[in-house]
C-alpha cells in the first residue's frame, strides 16, 4: 500500500481483515507503549516503572530513595560500563565478582529493562542499572573519586559529520573520569571501528592525564565476558581495538 501526492491510497480488505484479527488475538501496540506489546506466548508483558524498582538507580530529590542508593554506591570497589547494551559483559562480571558493585548506564529502555529482570531473577544484589545518559546522571550520582574502573564497551561511532557532537568519548567525558576514578583508577575502552580507534588513541595520549595500564592491572581484567556486539566481532573475525588507561596519581 503507497501513499501521497499521485498515488491511491489502497484499502486491502483481505489484509485488513487478517490484521484485525491479529489484533483481537492481542498484537499490536498497548497504549503505543513498546513494553505493552503482547508476547505471542505469554502474552502481555507486564508493565514496569523502571523509577519503581529496587535494580534501579536514578537521579532523583527523594530523600529516602537517595539514602538507600547511595549506601550501594559507597561500597567499594565499584565499577561502571557505560552503554551496556545487552548487558552480557556487566552482568556476567557482576556475578563472577559478588564483592564488587556495579552501575550499568544505558539510555534504551527496553535495555534497562531487560537487564532489570535478569537481576532479579538471577538475584544478583551487586548489579544496579541507572536509565539515563551517563553525562547527566553520573556527576550527582557517583562520588568523585570513587571509582575502580569505568568501561565503555563498543560506543556508538557517529558515522556523520553533523552526529559527531554526539560522540561520547571527548575531553569533557575525560574531564568526567578525572573527576569520578580512584587515582588509579582504569578506563577500558573497546571499539570495532578504526577511524574511532584512532581518534580514541590520540585523545587518551595527547589528554596527558592518562597512561597505559601495565601488567599489574591485569588482574582487573581477568574474568572479563564478552559484550554482544564483542561477542559477534569475535566469532566474525571482525577485528577490534581496546585501550586500557589509568589516571596518573
Ligand atoms: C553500539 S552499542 C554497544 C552495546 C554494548 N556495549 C556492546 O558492546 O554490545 C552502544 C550502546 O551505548 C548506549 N549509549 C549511547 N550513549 C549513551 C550515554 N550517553 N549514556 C548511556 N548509554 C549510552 C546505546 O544506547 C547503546 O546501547
């Protein structure tokens, strides 16, 4: 069916009749909200404020809310990835590492929410996730030097010329870590774009503020998982940079 200037709109009465069908068997958007779209086995999902559930922490002024986020967040070590997508990578660390806590930040809240749900069925009690962009939440969330490690597992590249604002690794995003890692503390960074890895490469090294992570933070990186989009890398061949930088003392 096209539709504009010139063209007929066409009304397919067979299909019409196929989709309203779907329709009385549940398809379809409830309320236009994506979370509400019924599985086609178990049917409506059921729908969850992700402001009310305990797997969340969130910029907030609750003063109860905020008492109990922030006694998560002042347990150390503590450990960020910012971009979680899937969640492989953080949730699987969170598990292999219980006396660690982590922040998960991710702006896709079908992300957020899937991730959500794992922690609590899973119950892994060291794992939060915070919905929102990491350059708004992280500056009254995380103490400053508080953190072990920041990763950011495979950033989006902005391909075009008038998205390249949109970027996340920049000097004001290193104005960030200086701010919020411990004096040792490490930024781990992966991409699979090249022209991306370069520009990360020159700003970590002209920034002056970092430097190579030697042997004797390989512990830290020991029981690392893969992150989807690593994983998809990994089994295509497809190559992939990463930097491991630590803030000078
Ligand atoms: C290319 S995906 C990579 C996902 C995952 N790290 C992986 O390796 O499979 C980048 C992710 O970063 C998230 N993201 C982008 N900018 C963000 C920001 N400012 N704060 C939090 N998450 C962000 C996007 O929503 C997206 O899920």
């Amino acid at each position: 069916m096209r539709t504009g200037k010139g063209r007929k709109f066409v009304i397919d009465e067979e299909k019409l009749a196929k989709t309203e069908a779907r329709r009385k068997e549940g398809a379809g958007l409830f309320g236009g909200d994506i979370d509400r779209v019924p599985h086609p086995r178990r049917g409506l999902r059921p729908y969850i404020e992700l402001e009310d559930v305990p797997e969340v922490v969130r910029t907030c002024e609750d003063p109860e809310l905020l008492e109990e986020q922030q006694a998560f967040l002042a347990h150390r070590p503590l450990e960020v990835e910012v971009g979680f997508g899937g969640g492989a990578s953080i949730f699987n660390r969170a598990k292999s590492r219980p006396d660690t806590h982590f922040v998960g930040f991710e702006i896709r809240r079908h992300l957020c929410l899937s991730l959500v749900k794992r922690i609590a069925r899973d119950n892994v009690p060291n794992l939060r996730v915070c919905y929102e962009d990491v350059r708004q939440s992280m500056p009254p969330m995380i103490a400053d030097q508080s953190l072990r490690r920041c990763s950011v597992f495979f950033p989006d590249p902005w391909w075009k010329r008038r998205h390249i604002k949109r970027r996340l690794l920049t000097t004001s995003f290193l104005d960030l870590m200086e701010q919020k890692l411990l004096p040792d503390g490490v930024l781990h960074i992966k991409t699979d774009v090249e022209e991306y890895s370069h520009v990360i490469e020159e700003l970590l090294e002209s920034d002056g503020r970092y430097i190579k992570a030697d042997a004797s933070f390989d512990h830290l990186f020991a029981d690392d998982h893969p992150t989807e989009r690593e994983a998809f890398c990994l089994q295509e061949g497809i190559p992939f940079w990463q930097f491991r930088y630590v803030l000078k003392p």
